[in-house]
C-alpha cells in the first residue's frame, strides 16, 4: 500500500507552510508506506505533493523513484 497527498493554496502566507502540512498528513498514514517517504514544494505556485511508498519485493530494484520535469520526489 502507499500514500499519496496533495496541498494546493493560493493565500499567500499560507503557501510557506504546505510542505509541514502535507508531512503530517504523510505521518498519520505511515502504516501504509513504511519504506520511504518524500514531499515536494513548488512554493510559487502554491502546491505540495507527498507519498510514502511500500516497496516491492524483489531486491535492490524494488524502490521506483518518481521523476517529473527533472525532479525527483
């Protein structure tokens, strides 16, 4: 199982705060990726995306990063 969240605001002084919201979030569904854990803040444009990630079985290849537009999360 994974997690997955999403935070997106438009308020200014609450757009620096997204990247501690969306890892609370994370960390009440731990049990549901225990294996690792990222979030990622795109500030300007008021966004922040995280997931934990159970990974799969079957050796070091088991753990997929997630890549967009050059970034990984």
């Amino acid at each position: 199982m994974c997690a997955i969240v999403g935070l997106m605001s438009s308020r200014h002084g609450f757009q620096q705060q997204l990247k501690v919201m969306a890892s609370k979030m994370l960390a009440e569904m731990a049990s549901r990726g225990p294996d690792s854990s990222s979030v990622i803040e795109l500030v300007k444009e008021g966004v922040a995306l995280g997931h934990n990630r159970l990974a799969i079985v079957g050796g070091d290849d088991a753990v997929k990063p997630i890549v967009c537009d050059g970034i990984m999360v």
